[in-house]
C-alpha cells in the first residue's frame, strides 16, 4: 500500500449503517436472536479501554479565523498536541475507535483461549489467539511448516506440472497469480458470475514496475524477494539470481495488466463474459475446464475473463518461461504470504519492506496486535459474534434500525417535496428508494464456521484452514444463484 497522509476530522457524527442497491426478492428473515451464550460469560472492562475521542470546546484554536481557515480553526491545536503512534501511519477520529475497538478485542480473544473445552466460534477465535501468541514455538518451528510446500513446488519441471499446481492452490484459498470469486453478475445482480482477474504482482501497482520515479521501490522490492528466499534456505547468490528472475516476471505481468488508475476509471475492465470453450482457446497453456473442476465448481455457461490480455500472458509464461523461473516465482510468493504467521525472522522481513519500505510505519505492530489482525483477516465474522455479545447489543442494533429507518423516511419526504424536480424523476427517484436495504451492524443470519477446524498449537494452519473454508463457502453460498449452462 502506499503510504497515506493523516487526515483528521474531529467534528464527525459516524452512523454505522449502510444502504445497499439492488434490494431482493426474498423470504423475510426473522431477527437474530442473541448469540447463544458461551460456556463461559464473555466480560468487558471498561476501565482497560482507550478513551473516545470526543468533541471539545479546548481543541479549537482561537488564533485561526474560522471564517477564513476553518480546517486549522478546528483541527490544528489537536494535530500539535497528537502524535501519530509509531505503529500506524495515520491517526484521527476512525483511527482512535479503531484502537478502542482492538482493545475490545483483546479483552475477548484471552477469555476465548482460557475457555476449557471450548466449541464453535469461542474455539475458533481462542484456537488463533492461543497458537499466534505461541512465539516460543513458532520460532523454534522456522521454514518447517512450509517444507511440504516448497518440496512441491521444486518438484515442478513442466508447464502441465505448473498449471495443476497453479489450479490445485487456489482451490485451497492460495491463488497467487491472478483474482478468482464469485460476484453479481453486472448485468443481472440476480445472478452469481465467476470473475478472473488479473493479479500477480507483490508491489501495489503496475506502476511500481514501469515508472522511473518508482525505481527506488522495485529495487527494494528485489532485495526483499533475496532476503525471503535467503530465511528460507536458499543460498545467497542463488537467492539473489532467483530475486532478479523474480522482478522480470513480475514486470512481464505488470506491463500485461492495467493499472489501477485505470481500474477505478472503466469498471467495465472488469466485465468479459465469455464461454469455458472460448476462454480456453484464449489461454492454450492454462485450461479454465480444468481450472473450473479443479474449484469443484460445475463450469458456468459465461465467467468473466476480466483483462483478458494479462491471462494471455500467463498462458504464454506457462509455455515460453524457464521453469525454474516459475519456481523462483512461486517459492517467495509462498513464503512471503506465510511470512507474517512464521517465525520472528520472517516477521521482521515482512514489516520492514510493506510496513516501513513502503507504508513509512515507523515501529511494527507488537506481537497481540498482530495476532488480532490475522484472527480479523480469516475469521473475522466469527470473532464478530462474540464482539457484538459485549460491544453491539440487540437493543442498540435496534435503536440504530430507527433511527436509519428515520433519516430513509426523510430522504423520501425530501424528494417528493422537491420544487425543482419533475414527477418523472420523483418517479425514478423513489423507484430507486424502495431497492435500498439497510444492514446494520452485523447479518440476521449469521454464517456457519462448522466446517472449520481449527487447533491450539499451529497459527499457519489455522490460516491456510481459514482460506480454505472461506474459498469453499463463498462458492457454495453463491451455488443457489450461480449463473449455469441453460438447462443445467
């Protein structure tokens, strides 16, 4: 990511509330219950929280014309007076309920790891604290949790061998090289579309690979890619060949896929309806048929081939590239997504390129921190069930239901009341109205974790089991509204 500038607003009133298009026809869903209560009561104290960041009369600056600097009137005494904390790269009003939030969080992932025989989401959640705050052990286990992977990986001499590898990882949740997931479908948001995006790249942008103003970047990057390689046991001057393979196969795939700017320009980049048939045409050395088997998916009618161009030339690197260059390629990419779930070596590595390198984070993050992060990143709505039973009651969840309820009335009283507006448009407008859906704070339904098992004692496969399910579950929730062949 690239690094961001603080931005304050201490005059903020946050409505935790959002209103989603496109409302659909469906059986009405009664209200969630209260999470059924633990074995253990969960308990907050409050005494060990950060405080709120609330609006006061001292933090405006006098000194400052309101009239004619208003953003210094309001905000400049509180930016002299607060530092940004060495383990963030900006603070401000989110930024301080964040930190509450975590606090929160902490409280709740130590009472779910001391539960004895704990189940469902407590054990999952004090199955991640518990083996993540494990340093002793992790650091002693070093590259091993990945032996079995990288073993695998050298074993790969062929393109067949390299396409089955590529097909059989993103079937675990591991897809490295490009972007795979069911979405609406652009044109019937009734429907599920399987969409293939490009990806691939381990600095934030294409940018970073072809711009000289970025050199600076792309050759640390480098350095990092041979310090990784270096932790995992490859000797230095093959890690620093490998660290050079790696950067012009990268660059190939930079130079075949857009850029970000020019994403958030055409979202339709995104949108290439084309058959399984077609697509594998396209990509001669990489077969979707294959690939859609591989997921335990039936193979949909149309899947958008999103970028088709950055696929081609995955297909033409299947076919044209070294081997041992795609094991370069594949063997840090397997350790640097691990990196922050192995050892302390690791750990460091991978704050001091994408914390400090590019985010300008000063301190990384200690270790509880960390392991918070990681329990949010895989199993984040399971952790969110327990947060809720402390920090989200059912009553304050109804509460903010009216008052959303409250400010949706309003917006339709304004736009009927409209003097500028035609009838037409009033038409269309309160057309569009009655399609938003307010959810707020956490689902009626809440997903089911049970296929997810998790242990006490091994932080990198909770993840990897985490990805797992998550991958699977996404395509089976999507499975009643999957876009298939006619007749299917």
């Amino acid at each position: 990511m690239i690094a961001r500038k603080p931005q304050i607003l201490l005059l903020t009133l946050a409505v935790s509330a959002v209103l989603v298009g496109c409302k659909k026809e469906e059986t009405p869903v009664a209200p969630a219950a209260a999470p059924a209560a633990a074995a253990t009561e969960l308990k907050l104290d409050e005494s060990k929280l950060p405080a709120y960041n609330a609006f006061s009369a001292a933090d405006l600056d006098p000194s400052k014309d309101a009239c004619t600097d208003f953003g210094g009137y309001v905000n400049d005494k509180w930016l002299n007076a607060n530092e940004i904390p060495a383990d963030r790269t900006s603070w401000g009003a989110f930024t301080i309920l964040d930190e509450r939030s975590v606090a929160v969080q902490h409280q709740l992932a130590e009472q779910a790891a001391a539960m004895k025989n704990a189940t469902g989401i407590e054990k999952i959640v004090g199955d991640f604290w518990a083996s993540g705050m494990d340093e002793a052990k992790i650091n002693a286990l070093g590259i091993t949790p990945l032996k079995a992977d990288l073993a695998a990986i050298d074993a790969l001499t062929d393109t067949a061998a390299i396409a089955n590898y590529l097909r059989s990882s993103a079937a675990k949740g591991e897809n490295m090289l490009f972007g795979f997931g069911p979405e609406a479908d652009f044109k019937n948001s009734t429907m599920n579309m399987a969409y293939a995006s490009q990806g691939g790249l381990g600095l934030p942008d294409t940018t970073y690979y072809t711009e000289a103003g970025k050199a600076d970047k792309l050759k640390a990057y480098q350095d990092h890619v041979a310090k990784v390689l270096e932790l995992a046991g490859v000797p230095a001057a093959d890690a620093a060949k490998q660290a050079e393979d790696v950067i012009k196969f990268e660059t190939r795939l930079a130079k075949a896929s857009k850029s970000s700017v020019e994403l958030s320009r055409d979202v339709s980049l995104y949108y290439n309806p084309v058959t399984v048939a077609d697509a594998d045409k396209l990509t001669p050395n990489f077969s979707w048929s294959a690939f859609f088997q591989a997921q335990g998916i039936a193979a949909p009618a149309t899947f958008s081939l999103a970028m088709p161009a950055f696929h081609q030339e995955v297909s033409k690197m299947l076919g044209d590239t070294d081997p041992a260059v795609w094991r370069a390629y594949l063997r840090f990419h397997t350790v640097d997504s691990a990196s922050p779930y192995l050892s302390n070596d690791f750990v460091q590595q991978n704050y001091a390129f994408y914390g400090k390198e590019l985010n300008g984070q000063k301190e990384i993050k200690p270790r509880w921190k960390q392991v918070l992060g990681t329990l949010e990143n895989n199993a984040g709505e399971a952790f969110g069930q327990m947060y809720v039973k402390v920090a989200f009651s059912p009553e304050a969840k109804a509460k903010m239901e009216v008052l959303v309820k409250n400010l949706a009335d309003a917006l339709k009283d304004r736009i009927q009341n409209l003097a500028w507006m035609s009838d037409e448009t009033k038409a269309k407008a309160i057309a569009k109205w009655e399609t938003f859906t307010p959810k707020i704070g956490y689902p009626d339904k809440w997903r089911d974790w049970s296929g997810l098992n998790t242990t006490h004692d091994d932080y990198l496969g909770n993840v990897r089991a985490a990805n797992a399910s998550t991958t699977s579950g996404r395509w089976a929730r999507s499975a009643s509204r999957w876009t298939r062949p006619s007749g299917a």
